[in-house]
C-alpha cells in the first residue's frame, strides 16, 4: 500500500527560520518514504509535533530519494530551509509499507 501528499511552495513557503509542516498525519504507518523535492533549495525534514520536532533527512536538490523509515500512522512531516527559502516547485513524499 502507498499514499502520496504533494506539497507546493507557491502555495506555502518553506523557510530557514522555522518549521512548516508538509504533512498533518501520516495517512499510514510507513516503512520506506520516497522523496522527491523542486524547489532547488536544501530542506530539512523533521517529524513530530509543532515545536519538538526530530530532523532525520534533508532533501536531494532535483532529485528522488526512497529513505527506510518507521514511522507509525498520524506522525505530522514537516520541513525548514538549509539554504534559502523554498517558494517555487513541489516537494512530494510517497507514504510506502512494505
């Protein structure tokens, strides 16, 4: 089973300062979460609440990555700028259980 969310940054910058979250609940528990990120900025991504997140990956630049992951269902993603702040293309993860 897979699920995938697809955030745009148009819509939602990402930047260096704080936060922003991608994904308000993991719609299951995930085994494998496939990257794939356009913004052509470095971004952090974190798990967990608002506040207490827990960093575990930072995004290729124009690339895809499929990161072992083990994350229950209902975690909240979120993602904060390395680099500059992410206001054009698309960060897609793909939610997968092996």
């Amino acid at each position: 089973m897979s699920n995938v969310s697809v955030f745009s940054y148009a819509s939602s910058n990402v930047s260096t300062s704080a936060y922003t979250t991608l994904v308000v609940a993991t719609p299951i528990a995930v085994s494998h979460l496939q990257i794939v990120d356009t913004s052509g900025e470095l971004l952090q991504l974190a798990y967990g609440l608002a506040g207490s997140e827990i960093p575990f990956a930072v995004t290729p630049i124009g690339g895809t990555v499929v990161l072992p992951i083990q994350l229950p269902a209902g975690v909240r993603i979120a993602a904060k700028a390395i680099t500059n702040t992410a206001a054009n293309g698309y960060n897609a993860l793909s939610f997968l259980n092996a």
